[in-house]
C-alpha cells in the first residue's frame, strides 16, 4: 500500500447528491437572515467606541475567546465545553476540505495529509465532541446544578450535537466496512464501529442504513446551521465578537459620565437607552450562570441574579426589538413606542430590590466568560431609580443626604476630618507655606478619618510615610468624599459635584502624586476623576509602602520585627483594589514581613475574592440578618484557622470586624490593616517617638 496514494471517495453510496446544494441554499440564507436580524437589533443601540485599540483587543481575543481561558476556570464545565469547542473548530476544518477536494480542481484530501489530518485526526476530535456532549449530558440531566437554566431548547441543542457526531462515525463505520477500506487503521473510531458492525449486519443492510443515516446526519446538521442564530447556540459566534469588543479600562473604568446638559434622561430605564454593545451583551450570554453563582447578593438569599437580568433583558430586547427599530435608522436612533417601555419591573429580575441588593464588587464580570459588563447596567438602572424616580432605600437616602450637607457619607460622627492627627505633627496643605514641599498627598478618605475603628490605620500609615522619609501633607478640612458611595448607588449628578470640587482642591495646590488607604478612593482618582480633568499619580498606601520597603526607605524589620507572635494571617482582597484594579500581590508582599506571623489563604482569594458587602452603598443599608454578605465573608476568614484577618480598606476593616464579631464564636479573631501590622513589625520611630503597639 502505498500512502502517497491515500484517499476516499466523497460521496460513497450517496445519490442525487445535487440535493445536497439545493438544501444547502435556504440553510445559509436562514442562517443569514437570522444573524442580520441580530446585527440590526444591536445598531439600533446608542454609540460605543469599541474598536479602537485593536492590538490589545486581538490579544484578548486569542486568549479568552480562542484559548478559551476563562471558560477552562471551570474545571468540568470547562473540560466538555473545551471538548465541543475544539471539536467543532476541527470538524468544521475536515468539511471545508472535503468541499475544497470535490468542488475544486484543487485535489488535497489524498496522501499522508488524508491519513494524518483528514482520518486520524479528524476522528480524534470527532470523538472529542461525542465524549463533551455526553460529559455535558451528564452535569444536565443526573447532577443537575442549581445555577443551569433548564430548558427544551438546551437539551435539544445537546441531543443534536451528540446525533450529529454519532451518526458521523456510524456512516463513517459503514462505509470501512462494507469497502473493506485498507486505510481502515487511521480512523480508529469510525474502525471501531465497523469492527462492531461486521459481525452484526450484512454489507446490504449497512449500505442500506448508511444512505438513510448519510442524510440523517445531513439534515440534522443543516436543520442545525440554521437554528443557530434563533438559539443560545448563536454565542458560538455572538460571544467571540463580545469578547473582542469588551471594555478594556478594567472593570474600575467602566462607569461613563452623564452629560447633564444634553441628557434627556438620567440612567437607563428602556430599550433604547442602552448602547449596541450592551445590546450584543444580551445575545452573547451562554446562560452558564457563573455570574450568579459568585455573586454575594445571590449567595446569601437576595434577590439579585446577574444572570438572570441579562436574559430578562435578553427577552425583552427579543420581544420589543421590531417596535425599536421600527423608527429607527440603524444608527443608534430606534425611537418605537416599545424602546419606551420601562425596564425596570419588580415582577422581573430587573426589579428595584435587586438592583440596590448589588455591591458593585464585579465578581460577576470576573466570572462571566464572555466578558458580558452586568456591573454598568445595573448602576445605570440605579441612576435611573435615583435620580428620576427618588427611589432608593432608606439608608442610601441618609448617606447622600449627609454627602449634600456634609461631604462624606457618616452623618452620625463625632469626629473631625483631622481629629486622628492628635500628636503626629502632620502638615496640613492649607497651613504650608509653600504646599510644593509636599511630594505626596495623603488622602485620608471618610473611613479612615472619621469611623473610630479605622483611625489606627490612618495613623500607623502615616506613621510609616514619616519613618521613611517621605514628605507628605493632608488635605485636612478642606478634604470631602471621593463620591465613590454616590456614583455607585446611582447618584451620578451628586458624585460629579465632589469629584469637580475635589479636583479643583487638589489642582490648586498642585497636587501630582496621591496616596490612599481607601481602595475606593483610590479607584476614583486613579480611573474616574480622569473624566472630570484630575490626572495624578495615585497609589493605594499598600503599594506605596511596598515600594518604599523595596526601596530600602522602610525598614524590612525593627524592633517589633517578630510582631507576629506565630499567628496566622488571611488577608482579604479588597473588590476596588483586587478585581477593580488588578492589585493582589503589594499588601501580600507586606504581610510578609510580619516576622513571626504565617500567612494562609482564603478559598476565595485575589480575582475570586468574595466581597465584605460594603461596596455599592451597601455599607449604608440595614440588610436582614440572615442575608448579610459580611458574616459570610467573616465565616470563611475565621475558618482558614487565622488568628488575623487583614484588610486594605476602611469599608471591608468595619464590615469584617462586624462580621467577626458576630461569627467567631469562642475564638478571638482580630481585623487589622495591613499598615497597622506592618507598623508593628517596623517598631519604634525617631520621629514621633510611638512605640508600636
């Protein structure tokens, strides 16, 4: 035999094969129709610029949608997806040559590239989608996940991709053995169903079920092609573009400014508020539920499921999208009566009481892998409750009413912006001579200055500033809220008045370099006050410390150097620092020179951090006692056996340190700052004269 000479006969035992182009036509031309549908449903959108920086945007093409990366993160959804995926990818490749060798003068499928691609291969990843449907057959019909969306739809879709790569090897099996094919070795499992077929039927009764089960599987795989864009099974191609246009500002710089002169509304309450690329969000969704079942809200009993607002708007934009376009030019302008339908219905998963149950920690859109934005259109949905409709709870209500009056959230403190100070001889910009002096702002933030617990904090970190030598000064009274609590409930119109104020405050004096202790603040300084003209240098006090240790500045150890004691450090990633900002390994790097102290690792740790509940003004809201998202955090740090939980933020120190209290039961478990422990282990300094403590 010789394999140069390698190949086979394209449509064995197959008649009237002119059908098969006839049917082809309205197969691609449905397929067609469908998605063009799609595409003019999404240009009925608002703008969004998202094919600019194209380098970086094939990058996360080739890994996430390509590599498939985040899909693979979990591991047995992760395996049969990766098996159908791969699978498919190869399939499709062995069609196109087969097409190539009949239809062309080009004859390739012969030779060794028959044998190693089209047979051995091809039969490889054949296998790889029969066993990933039935892997999947499994998770959906025995294990059942609560977090699947159970529908005919799905199990058909599984039912036909498993038909369709078994009646592939059937008819493969057949044709090698009733043409006794010498090549017969190079397909091992179309072999296998020969060896298994021979001793079972005549070589009549398999040609016979070969032309019957041929254009079986042609009919269920065209049927298929052209459901595909009526189905979820259109992400095959929804979610590759979703990926390559998703937002490439982290998830820190996702929310966009209101132009308040040229708003005719506030927020996003209809269809047609929504841009083309939240519009693809809602196509592109797999229904895999991941964002779900990470979410904190959901987690502990509320009513928010991201996943779940996707598909109620995907429905909706299913169900309105004619009326949208049906004034609309295909430039963003849909203006139908539906487009002005509210979307916001306590009957949906788009309902009030979901919206204010988020903490804006973006777990979801960590999770999702596809990289769907849930985060932005629920705050917009708040801007809309809040600033059109005066509806929010009761809590946030206090909280903005104290930022109006008062510049920061806490109405109820005692404490001035600069009583923590006491003893520490900290300039203060306005009282400076010449401000310039000072190389650094400290931005103390309203949790630290002015919520009792996080003084400490404040203090040990300047403390550390001063021991290194740093020259830095403090806003004092004239400091007010970053906004951050505003923005993040919805109140855009009272966020732009702190941030404007701010960056007029700190342009005055010249302000360049910014370090914080509140990851919150540092994320509206580092990728939203850049909206409003404020660009600086911003540092949360973690990383700034640890440069300074890297430095030399900052004494690696001092007197207090083995301040651990031998106990047991977790830290919690903080959301704004973490997901927001990509910031896990400075508070780490600075934990470790706690001498004495072992630090270990949460389950949810670094991008799968599980949130304090205190982000997205949840730290204003009474929540119910058994759906409270800080008491589950604390339940897990006080089960990795730590003596300490360590934070970077004033929000999580207060949350956690509640959380524990209410949860450690017997065992004492301390809540400190990273500064506060590093600052213990530094020791006594020249300048201040303290004692670490």
């Amino acid at each position: 035999m010789d394999p140069t000479q390698a190949t086979r006969e394209v449509f064995w035992n197959i008649q009237y094969t002119w059908l098969v182009y006839v049917l082809m036509v309205p197969t691609l031309a449905v397929f067609g129709w469908g998605f063009w549908l799609k595409i003019r449903r999404w240009r009925a959108g608002q703008p969004a610029v998202r094919f600019d920086r194209l380098g970086e945007r094939f990058q996360l093409f080739l890994r996430n949608a390509v590599g498939q990366g985040r899909t693979i993160k979990s591991r047995y959804a992760g395996l049969f997806h990766s098996l159908v995926y791969t699978g498919f990818i190869v399939l499709f490749l062995a069609t196109t040559v087969v097409a190539i060798h009949h239809d062309t003068p080009l004859h390739i499928m012969k030779g060794h590239f028959y044998l190693i691609f089209q047979s051995l291969i091809v039969d490889i990843f054949g296998l790889f989608v029969l066993v990933g449907a039935a892997l999947a057959a499994v998770r959906r019909w025995v294990s059942k996940p609560a977090k699947l969306v159970y529908t005919d739809e799905a199990s058909w879709i599984l039912v036909s991709i498993f038909v369709m790569a078994l009646t592939g090897f059937i008819v493969e099996g057949w044709r090698i053995a009733v043409t006794d094919d010498v090549w017969a070795a190079w397909s091992p499992v179309g072999n296998l169903f020969a060896r298994a077929s021979d001793p079972l039927m005549s070589d009549a009764a398999m040609q016979t079920g070969h032309v019957v089960i041929w254009w079986f599987h042609l009919l269920v795989a065209f049927g298929f092609i052209a459901w595909v864009p009526f189905s979820k099974m259109s992400h095959v191609f929804t979610a590759p573009l979703n990926i390559f246009t998703a937002n490439l500002d982290g998830y820190g710089g996702s929310l966009k400014a209101i132009d308040f002169e040229t708003a005719e509304r506030f927020g996003i309450n209809h269809l047609g508020d929504f841009t083309w690329k939240d519009l693809l969000d809602f196509d592109a969704c797999t229904e895999c539920g991941r964002c779900t079942d990470v979410c904190p809200a959901n987690t502990v009993g509320k009513s928010l499921s991201p996943r779940d607002i996707i598909l109620d708007l995907q429905a909706l934009m299913h169900e309105r999208g004619d009326s949208v376009l049906a004034n609309g030019n295909g430039n963003g302008s849909g203006n139908g009566d539906a487009a002005l339908l509210p979307i916001i219905d306590q009957k949906t998963a788009v309902s009030p009481e979901a919206l204010f149950s988020c903490t804006t920690c973006a777990a979801c859109m960590e999770a999702c892998p596809v990289h769907i934005e849930q985060l932005p259109k629920i705050v917009d949905a708040r801007r809309y409750l809040v600033m059109e409709e005066a509806e929010f709870p009761e809590g946030m209500m206090d909280m903005m009413n104290s930022l109006e009056s008062r510049q920061h959230p806490f109405a109820g403190t005692q404490f001035s912006r600069v009583d923590w100070t006491e003893g520490l001889d900290i300039d203060v910009m306005a009282d400076m001579d010449d401000p310039a002096e000072a190389e650094v702002l400290m931005w103390v933030g309203c949790g630290g200055a002015l919520v009792e617990r996080n003084r400490n904090t404040v203090r040990a970190t300047a403390k550390l500033l001063k021991k290194a030598g740093v020259k830095f000064a403090i806003l004092g009274r004239e400091e007010s809220c970053s906004g951050d609590p505003a923005r993040r409930v919805g109140n855009e119109f009272l966020f732009e008045m702190l941030a404007k104020g701010n960056v007029e405050t700190l342009d005055r004096y010249g302000v360049r370099k910014v370090v914080t202790s509140c990851p919150h603040c540092f994320n509206s300084f580092r990728n939203e006050y850049p909206q409003f003209g404020g660009s600086y240098e911003v540092y949360h006090h973690t990383q700034f410390l640890d440069q300074l240790v890297g430095s030399g500045k900052l004494p690696a150890n001092g007197p207090g150097a083995q301040a651990g004691n031998g106990e047991t450090i977790t830290f919690h990633d903080p959301c704004y620092l973490g997901r927001h900002n990509g910031e896990y390994d400075a508070p780490r790097n600075l934990l470790a020179q706690v001498g004495g102290a072992r630090q270990v690792e949460m389950h949810r740790s670094r991008n799968t951090s599980f949130c304090c509940g205190g982000g997205g003004g949840m730290a204003f809201v009474d929540e119910p006692p058994d759906q409270r998202v800080n008491q589950e955090r604390a339940q897990e740090a006080v089960d990795t056996g730590a003596d300490v939980v360590a934070v970077g933020c004033p929000f999580c120190a207060t949350m956690l340190d509640d959380g524990v209290n209410a949860r450690r039961g017997e065992r004492d478990v301390k809540v400190k700052d990273v500064a506060e422990l590093l600052w213990d282990a530094v020791g006594e300094t020249e300048e201040t004269g303290e004692a670490a403590s």
